[in-house]
C-alpha cells in the first residue's frame, strides 16, 4: 500500500516491449511489492525460490520495459560497505497497478514511488529496502513452520478484521493516538517501518494471533533526547525512539490500535544494531512509561539487535528477544 502524494514527471522510461503476458510468478512479484513498496532482486528471488536467478532478471527486466515495474533512480547512489552495489530494486509501475486492481481489487497508487523517489536521499530508500529484506526474511521464518503458523500482511489482516480499510491507501500505515505527555494533550503520530500478523494456528483463539509493528533502528536515532527536550511538546518535535515509545505505549492504552485497524493487542519489534542499544531502549522504557501515569506493560516492546540475530543464525521464530523488562520472549508463541 502506498502513500498519496502529488503527481510529477516519472523518472523512469517505458520501453515498448509489446504485450506481456502476466504469469502467476508475475502476479506474487505485483503482490509483495504492493505490500513492501519497494523490494531488490535478491529479495524477490527468495520469493520465487524455485526460479533462478537469470530467469527472474529477464522477467524483471521485461517487466519493467513492458512499464509494470520500475527501477528509482537512487539506486545507483546504493553501495555495500566493503565495496560494490546493492542488487537492481523495484517498485510498482502503473501497469501493475492496474492489474492488481483488476484482479484484486486492490486500491494500488503508483505515485509514491515514481513520482517521490526522485527527491527522497538514496539513505531513506536503503532503509525502505532494509525494512522489506527484515519482513520477508520473518515471513519465510513463519512459512518454514507452515503446520502450526501463518503469516499476513495488513490487506490480509484487515480483510479479517476490518474490510472497509481496504477500499482506502494504506500507505504508510500510519499510528495515531491522543497523548498525554507532562502538560501535552494532542494528538500525534508515528508511521511503523512494517506491520504484520503472526497466527498459531493450533491455539486457542486469545492467543492465536501476534500482531507485530515493526521498527528498523540503524543506530543513527536519539534513544532518548536531553531532558530540556523531553517534556511537553519538545518531544514530538524531534525523531527519538522514544517519542515512537510513547506514541504506541499510548495508543495501546487508550485502544487506538482497535479503533483504527480492528486489531485487539499489539507488541513493537525494535530491530537494532548492538546489545548496548537494546539495553539503552530497555531503560528508556523502564524510565518514561512505567510510572503510576502510565503503566505500559513491558511485554508491549520487544527488542533484539543484529548481532545476536546473526549468533542465531538469523532464526527470527527462536531468536530470544527482550521485553521491557529485559526477559527473553520468542516469537513461536
């Protein structure tokens, strides 16, 4: 799902590469980059684990000169540390859009990204591409214990839970709550880097269901701001982790997140870069939300870093992540 944003000279060229004819392969390639906006090859490909990888760059490829796909620019700015270029990524072109609208019914805007992404820093589309490698790797988590879990993005969820959502844009997902901050009551918000379902299929029906947001740290965001911008409204000026913290600890407290997306509970995945970022997030919350005004529960933020991911052999399911309260959870359920 993609944000509204106005229409301006597309960046890409369509090439006349006559009629295509769309397979089923081509169709989940429109799907999950309707669902993640932006996806490299690398990704896709582990989408399509049975195709190989010369196959997919001449579809890909065909696909983008027939004008269902496109390729932003930004890019060829993309660079691995260590030397080379990330993988050719891709976003939805207009003749994808249309195509999951006939088939679908899905309401698919293309203009966020080819209209956008010619003035959005080639850093902001990495971290979008971050975000979409992170989802899928924990999607293919859940779908190699297919037997006793599933998987869903937001249109599935809402479809189960709150069809009208549907015939609206979705994207960005946007989180928004009434808050009260030391003398601040106004409304505020904060857009998740991903949403999705986990479902436990064999349990009972209060706890069938994990709904996750995501949020992808880089180690670049203020944990926590200096104590002259903490309080009142200062803190909603600035972006800190823990203006994020507060918005969904909020919202989980006054039902917003029923309100506005019929889910019944939620946690916060916070993916960072080190173990001493965990414990940082950790004491941020412990500090500002679990005092007699607030009272978030810990189990609502959960929080795991890339290196023990990777000491797991990135096993997102059994990987054990921390609550607010630093105890080990794991996603199996």
């Amino acid at each position: 799902m993609h944000d509204q944003v106005r229409r301006g000279t597309p960046h890409f060229k369509i090439k006349d590469a006559g009629k295509v004819e769309i397979t089923e392969d081509d169709e989940r390639i429109f799907l999950d980059l309707y669902r993640h906006g932006i996806l490299d090859a690398h990704t896709i490909r582990q989408l399509l684990p049975t195709r190989s990888e010369d196959w997919l760059g001449r579809r890909l490829r065909k696909l983008t000169d027939a004008g269902y796909l496109c390729r932003p620019r930004q890019q060829r700015r993309l660079h691995k540390l260590g030397g080379g270029s990330h993988p050719l990524c891709y976003t939805l072109a207009n003749g994808a859009a249309r195509h999951l609208k006939a088939r679908f019914n899905l309401p698919v805007r293309t203009d966020r990204w080819r209209t956008t992404t010619g003035a959005l820093s080639s850093l902001h589309i990495e971290h979008s591409l971050e975000q979409g490698r992170f989802m899928v790797q924990l999607r293919l988590a859940v779908e190699r214990h297919a037997k006793t879990m599933a998987f869903e993005y937001p249109d599935q969820i809402f479809a189960r839970l709150k069809p009208a959502l549907l015939k609206k844009q979705q994207h960005p997902l946007i989180f928004a709550t009434r808050v009260n901050w030391h003398g601040w009551h106004e409304k505020e918000s904060t857009i998740p880097d991903g949403f999705c379902a986990l479902r436990y299929i064999d349990a009972p029906p209060e706890k069938s269901s994990r709904y996750l947001f995501i949020e992808i740290d880089r180690g670049t965001e203020t944990i926590e701001p200096s104590a002259r911008n903490l309080r009142g409204d200062k803190l909603f000026r600035g972006n800190s982790l823990l203006r994020k913290l507060v918005v969904y600890g909020q919202g989980f407290l006054a039902g917003s997140h029923t309100a506005l997306f019929g889910i019944p509970t939620f946690q916060v995945l916070v993916v960072t870069t080190t173990g001493e970022r965990v414990r940082q997030m950790i004491e941020a919350y412990q500090k500002h939300l679990t005092g007699p005004l607030y009272r978030v529960p810990p189990v609502r933020f959960l929080f795991v870093d890339i290196e023990t991911l990777v000491a797991q052999q990135n096993r997102i399911l059994t990987c054990p992540l921390c609550d607010g309260l630093a105890r080990p959870i794991t996603l199996l359920g």
